[in-house]
C-alpha cells in the first residue's frame, strides 16, 4: 500500500476516492470543501463517504496556511492526490510527498486549463472535451501530464450530462494510471504552453442571454449552465426570464435575421421562437423570477409575450 493523501470533491472526487477505498489503500486524510449555501449540491458528498469509513477529513479555508502544512507534513503522505477539489495547492505543500501531487482536471489539457471546464467547453461549442492527470506545480493545471480520456460531447448535452460522461471517464482513467502511478512508471508529457487556453469561475450573471449573438451561441450558453447550474436568463418587464432548455434546429438557425430578442411564433408544444443575431431559437422550457418553471409557449401566453414582443433588456 501507499500512504496517500486525497483532496477531493464533487462526483468525480466521490468516485476516485472510492476507488482507493475499495482497492485498501492507506488514505492517511480527505481534505474536502464545506458545501456552499448559494451552490445546488447535486452531487454526492465526499465528506460523508470518508467519515463513514472511519477516515480522518479536514475541511481548511486555505489548505495551504501554514497550520494546515503543519498537520499534512505530520502524516508523511508519499503521495497526494487531487480530483476536483477546488483551491491551488502551495510548492510547500507539494513538496511534502516524495512522489509529489497528482491531479485529475476536467479538460485535455492544456485546452481549458482553470475553473469551470465543462460549463466553458458547453459554451464555446466544443464536440469533444476529456480529463487528464497531470503532476501537480504552482501554476494551475500546468504540470506534466500522465494520461488523458477523450469525452464527446454531443449536440443535445447539458453540464449535467456532459459531467456524467466525464465522470465515467474519469474513474476509467484513474483505475488504468493508478498501478503505474504506485510502481513508479507512470509517463511525464510536457505541456505545450503554446496551445494552453485558461478560463475563470464563472458566475450567475455570466448566464445572461444576449440575443445579438449567434442562435448557435445562445443555444450552448443554454445547454452549459441550465440545472443544476443557475441557469440562462434574458429580461422580460425589468425581471428575469430564464430560459431552462432550447431546441437545436440548423435549419432555422441560419435562416432569419430579425430584430434580436424579437419573439418570432409561439407554438404550444413546441416552443417560442426567437430571433438572434443570426438565425432563430426555438426555446421550449423558461421562468419567470419568482413564479414556476413551464413549457415555454405556456410560459409566454401567462406573461402576455406575444409574437412581435421584444425580449431583453
């Protein structure tokens, strides 16, 4: 067995670190996130799954305060191992282990090196993402890579399904890299900073719908941050309307070019269609802020859009 220490969070840090669980290895710590208030948590917890294995958990602000170093360099880890916990670790900390630190990131790096991976891949219209496990060094996302999973993304995925798929890919990857990780034979591959693309957190109000864009552009911004994320919005009597899933038609998208936001048919069933600044979106689920969320064509007879109104701000 290795000493190991795991940081970890999300659905991806549940499943990797069950894996470990599973395979008895010597998990001296968790070091995991307390859950934020404002989050939707819709993914299991990793703090209950090592406590309910008896295993030690720490929870720091700041992993890399000099008190927190302290406790880690007590445990003597040969190896620390990240998967989707969410703060920078410090060279300090790093380089406790002998064997340093290992990180699995939800991307092919190093595209989409930073924060928020899958909601930015959804957003940008990208038909293929992945993970990888990189060695970890002080600039994020940065160090030699072990391994990588490519992930499709196809045209009708959400984040949500999006990050199953990684998931899945994930576990897959780990299980195959760990024995050469332990043996000490796991490959080093140089990143090409040339080709490396960073992006930030990204917040509510990023959802904002501007028609002006693309119907294309509209659409993945829909798709990257419906549930359980807070979700695309454009503006309706000075309120929010969020837009919780739309309809990809290529047909209708490079066709008309009305006044953005301009709502173009309302179809029950089938949605409302909006003009954009290229093409139409058939938008089939919205909310109006602090009422029920409802079939789109619903939505707007409730509220009085009709065919002619403008929607924005």
């Amino acid at each position: 067995m290795m000493r190991v220490v795991v940081f970890a969070y999300h659905e991806i840090g549940y499943e990797c670190l069950k894996a470990l669980m599973d395979w008895e290895e010597d998990i001296a710590a968790v070091v995991t996130h307390e859950d934020d208030p404002d989050e939707e948590v819709w993914f299991r917890s990793v703090a209950g799954l090592a406590r309910s294995h008896g295993l030690s958990v720490h929870q720091p602000r700041n992993p890399n305060a000099p008190v927190f170093v302290q406790i880690m360099r007590r445990l003597s880890p040969e190896l620390i191992l990240s998967f989707y916990y969410r703060n920078l670790l410090g060279k300090e900390l790093l380089s406790i282990p002998r064997l340093g630190g290992i990180n699995l990131h939800g991307s092919l790096l190093p595209k989409y090196r930073g924060r928020n991976p899958v909601n930015w891949a959804l957003v940008n219209g990208e038909t293929e993402t992945g993970v990888t496990l990189h060695y970890m060094v002080e600039k994020a996302d940065a160090g030699d890579i072990l391994a990588q999973r490519a992930v499709p993304i196809d045209i009708t995925d959400t984040a949500l399904s999006l990050f199953r798929k990684l998931t899945a890919a994930a576990l897959d990857l780990f299980t195959a890299t760990y024995p050469m990780i332990r043996e000490g034979r796991a490959p080093r591959i140089r990143q090409d900073a040339g080709l490396a693309t960073k992006f930030t957190g990204r917040k509510p109000e990023d959802g904002w719908v501007r028609w002006e864009m693309p119907a294309f552009s509209s659409y993945n911004l829909i798709r990257a941050v419906t549930h359980p994320y807070p979700g695309a919005f454009t503006f309706w009597r000075g309120k929010k309307l969020f837009l919780w899933e739309a309809a990809w038609d290529p047909e209708a998208a490079a066709g008309n070019r009305g006044l953005p936001g301009r709502v173009e048919a309302v179809d029950r069933g089938k949605g409302v269609i909006v003009a954009t600044g290229e093409g139409t979106l058939r938008v089939t689920r919205m909310q109006y802020q602090g009422r029920e969320e409802m079939d789109a064509a619903l939505a707007v007879e409730e509220l009085g859009i009709r065919v002619g109104s403008l929607l924005g701000s």
